[in-house]
C-alpha cells in the first residue's frame, strides 16, 4: 500500500497528496548579486555557509542550520515570498 492519491481521506493507502508550489530563489531571501556587484564576486568574497562553524561569512540566512527556532524563521520566510 502506498500513501499518495488526488483527496486525501485519511485512510492507510490514502493520506498525502503532492502538488507544485513554486519556486523561491535564494536571491529572494538574501541579497547575492545587486546592480553593482557580480555574482563572481559575491563567490569570491562570500561563503554562504560553513558547516564547521555553522555559519556563513556576509550571509546569515543558514547560521544555526538546525536550530528549530532559526529553521522556523526561514520557513516564515519562504512562506511569506
């Protein structure tokens, strides 16, 4: 038994349905590349984020990767785009 179908009833082969909810670009939720700074810059002179220190330099989007308080920050966020 599987557990997607078209409406969700609950039942054990019926309970999730999927379905496209757009995109968000990181762009959108912090600023990578303006007018006058490139994307190759931002490369050179950013890190998005450290996975030894947890956290990034010049981007705090990431910062506390799994810290439920900072993880639901970026879900209001994205929700909200």
């Amino acid at each position: 038994p599987g557990g997607f179908c078209e409406k969700v009833s609950g039942e054990r082969d019926c309970t999730y349905k999927v379905e496209d909810a757009g995109s968000v670009y990181l762009d959108e939720l912090y600023q990578t590349v303006t007018k006058y700074y490139t994307w190759d810059q931002f490369c050179k002179s950013q890190i998005e984020y450290n996975n030894k220190t947890d956290y990034g330099i010049g981007v705090e989007w990431w910062d506390g990767i799994y810290s439920p308080a900072k993880c639901r920050d970026r879900y209001n966020k994205v929700i909200a785009k």
